[in-house]
C-alpha cells in the first residue's frame, strides 16, 4: 500500500477541504503535496521555462503560468515518490470526485501489471486507444493504452519511474498531460508503459454534467482550465460544427473510445 499524494496551492484551501471529505468518505488518508502557484512566481522563474518548448511542441515559445506551476506541481509529487520507500504511490490532483470503488485499487496494488509504469485512474472524455482487459476487478477493466491521452487528475505511479521522470532532461519538460501521456510529441509519453481503469473511480468536477462542488467555490476551482479557455485553446473545438462532425468518425477509425467515470449514476 502506497502514499495517496493530493496536490493542492496554497490558495485553494476549500479546495483542499473538500479532498479531504472525499477521502474520509472512503476510509482513506492522504499527505498534501503544495503545489507550485504558477501566478506567483517571479517573471525571471517563467521566463526560463520559454526555453523548454521547441522539442515537444515547436509551434509554441512559451508556457503559461498556469501550466509552470501544474507541471512544476507534479514533478514535487514525483520526486516525493522518487525519495520515499513504498514501491508505488499515487497522486491526484484536488478536484476530483472519488468512487468507492477507488479504495480497492489503491490500497493493494497487487492488481498492476509487471510492465505498467503508470496507471491512469481518471476519465477520458476525449477517447482514447486501448488493448482488451488484461484483468478486471469490481466491474473496472485494467487495459493498456495505445494512443495519445489527456488528464493527468490521477495516476498510479511506480517509485523506479518518478526518479527516471525527475532525471529527464529538462527540455523535454512541457504540459504534464503531454509530457506524460502525448505519443507523438512527448519522446517520454512514448517511452511509458500505461495502463488505464475502466471505467475510471475518479473524475474531475468539471468533466460532471453536475457538479457537486458549493456554488461558491465553482469560479475557483479550476484556475488551470480557465486560463486555457481564456487565452484561447480549445475554444474552436467547442465551437466549430466541423470537428463535431468529424470527431465520432475519428474516433472509429483509430479505435478510441471515451472512459466513464465509475460511479456516474449515483451522481
């Protein structure tokens, strides 16, 4: 049994707080990871991470702040991992819905296949490519995937992969989703053995046709996404009727498919 790490900045306390009741609602614990507030580090800390762009996404010369401080978020969980003890460990971010399901398959991991070197625990609405289960448990399928993903909410990482993850050239670094999970454009997506559960025990409140959150935490509580719909990124996608056409179809021609959360039909 691994260490549950929940990511979470300084000034998003509510959010911290509601983790915490998922997690005691479930039985479970886990340690705070602080996460690294990309819009308040200093212009000359961001300024050194336009650099790192050209080798996985050439067409871009600079991230976003938000996106700094969720990578730079992640990587202190990896090299949490990398310098404890456990085997295998898990990291969510914090705002996530949990399945009582989750519980089995973070509490034993006995269950993981010998070559995974992530577990993805997270939905993926945008679909993706996998294998046929190489086992299943409680009505979740463990299948490995083929394809390109997005999301990095919540992982199962090995604790030989977060110091190989923490090691890799800087240059290499990019969005987590992509550095992690991006065959074609991450040479360390491609390099990753993943797995993912289907269907998911997490998913993150904004990917819920309700969410349950307060209302007066909801402008809060996912800086990270408004900054991508605020400078503009994936705004065509919602909008253009061409690539609503066409998605279904592209889905069918490279066999991707969409994970559900677990536990849908109790929210």
């Amino acid at each position: 049994m691994g260490v549950n790490y929940v990511i979470n900045i300084d000034r998003m306390p509510q959010r911290l707080e509601w983790m915490r009741s998922e997690f005691s609602r479930l039985g479970m614990k886990f340690e705070r990871v602080k996460g690294v507030d990309g819009s308040a580090m200093a212009p000359e800390a961001l300024a050194k991470f336009s650099t790192l762009r050209p080798i996985v996404n050439p067409q871009r010369s600079q991230w976003i702040a938000a996106e700094i401080g969720c990578f730079l978020s992640h990587f202190a969980a990896w090299k949490a991992i990398a310098e404890a003890d456990d085997d295998m460990a898990t990291v969510f971010e914090d705002d996530l819905h949990l399945s009582p399901r989750l519980r089995r398959f973070v509490t034993d991991f006995g269950w993981v296949p010998a070559d995974a070197d992530v577990v993805r625990l997270v939905t993926a609405v945008s679909g993706i490519g996998m294998g046929k289960p190489v086992a299943v448990c409680d009505g979740i399928s463990v299948r490995k995937v083929f394809t390109s993903a997005w999301d990095a909410g919540a992982y199962i990482l090995k604790r030989d992969v977060a110091h190989w993850l923490t090691s890799t050239p800087a240059r290499y670094q990019t969005t987590v989703d992509q550095f992690l999970f991006h065959k074609s454009k991450s040479p360390v997506g491609r390099a990753l053995s993943v797995y993912q559960l289907d269907p998911a025990p997490c998913v993150q409140d904004s990917m819920l046709p309700r969410p349950r959150f307060d209302a007066r935490l909801i402008s809060t509580m996912d800086p990270f996404k408004d900054d991508l719909v605020r400078f503009g990124r994936f705004r065509w996608k919602r909008r253009n009727p061409l690539y609503l056409l066409v998605r279904p179809v592209a889905r069918k021609l490279y066999r991707r498919q969409t994970v559900p959360f677990a536990d849908t039909e109790k929210r």
